[in-house]
C-alpha cells in the first residue's frame, strides 16, 4: 500500500508543481505511521477525534481526560499536531 500512496505522493506534487500540497489520508482507521517523516501522507483523518465528538459532545456523557487525549494527536502516534486531520462527518459515514 505504501508503495502506491509514494507514488500517488510523487506524481500529484509533480503536477501541483509551485502550488502548495497537502495529501491527506482518508483512512479508517486512523493510521499515523502514514504521516510519519518519510512517509507519503501529510495529514490523516483523526478518526478517534470523530468517535469522541459524536460519544461525548452530542450525547449526556463528556470526558475531559479523552478530550485532552484527542486534542492532543502526539499522545496517539502522530509526529506533529498538523497531522491529525479533526472531522466530524464525511460521504464515507
């Protein structure tokens, strides 16, 4: 898989040429090492942010450790906080 999202990488800078790029990972699960230095991927959905939105902001229960986990993407695996793309909904739900 990573062979292919490499190559994906490569020819959409290409073509983007001076543009700025930004590849995100529409992956569920969520999978940082996608978004790891060497990796291909710049951004993935941070699936376990949308899980605790819907569980907790939506609903009767809230819990302020699990949100400090979520807003927090380096405690998960990701590198950097700008890896972690925070979503709600999307056509694949």
């Amino acid at each position: 898989m990573l062979n292919s999202l490499n190559w994906i990488t490569r020819e959409a800078k290409k073509t983007a040429g001076n543009k700025s790029f930004y590849n995100i990972a529409e992956h569920i699960p969520e999978l940082p090492k996608l978004v790891a230095a060497d990796e291909p991927m710049d951004g993935c959905w941070h699936e376990s942010f949308r899980i605790f939105a819907v569980e907790n902001l939506g609903g009767n229960t809230f819990d302020i450790e699990k949100l400090k986990q979520v807003l927090e993407p380096k405690q998960q695996g990701y590198q950097n906080t700008t890896n972690a793309i925070h979503y709600l909904a999307s056509d694949d739900r």
